[in-house]
C-alpha cells in the first residue's frame, strides 16, 4: 500500500472497503465511550471532594458539640445551673442501697 494510495483513502472505496468501515465505526465508538467514562470519572472524583469537606465540616461539629455537652455535664456547672433556680446543695452524703439476692 503506498502513500498515495493512503491519502486517497483507497482502503475505504475498494471491494473489502466493508471491513474497513466497521473497523472505523468500532474505534469511533470506543473512543467515545472512553471519553464517557473520563468524563464519568472526574464527576464522581468531584463529587467524593465535595462529600469529604462537607464530612470534614460534620466532624468539626460534632467535636464541639460533644465538649459542650461534656462540659453541661460537669458537676460544677450543674450545681450552678440548679443554684441560679433555686436548688441547694445537701449537707449529708447520699446513701447506697444493697440488695441481697
């Protein structure tokens, strides 16, 4: 097959020209569902970037959730709490109940 005979695109005229289009119909397709793909890809690559701030953001809210929830637990700001509504502290200790079995 010589240069000439390329350019002229012979190989797509000729009597086996047939096969040679369904070669060609073959790449085009592969080369678009490639390019489906690569654009299937760099969505979802986006959208994992996307969810990983917003876990990272949920993470940090919950840290501070959790120390202020911590912190409402504590004895002394439970005892101020109850002593800004009236309540006072008991003088005697608390006493635990056994059961025998």
């Amino acid at each position: 097959m010589s240069i000439w005979s390329i350019i002229k695109a012979d190989y797509l005229t000729n009597e086996n020209a047939t096969k040679n289009w369904l070669f060609i119909l073959m790449l085009v397709v592969m080369g678009l569902t490639i390019i489906n793909l690569s654009h299937s890809a760099d969505a979802k690559v986006k959208k994992i970037v996307k969810l990983n701030k917003e876990v990272k953001a949920l993470r940090s809210e919950y840290v501070e959730l959790k120390a202020r929830v911590i912190k409402r637990k504590m004895a002394s700001d439970v005892y101020t709490r109850l002593q800004s509504e009236g309540f006072i502290l008991s003088k005697k200790q608390p006493v635990k109940i056994k059961l025998k079995k």
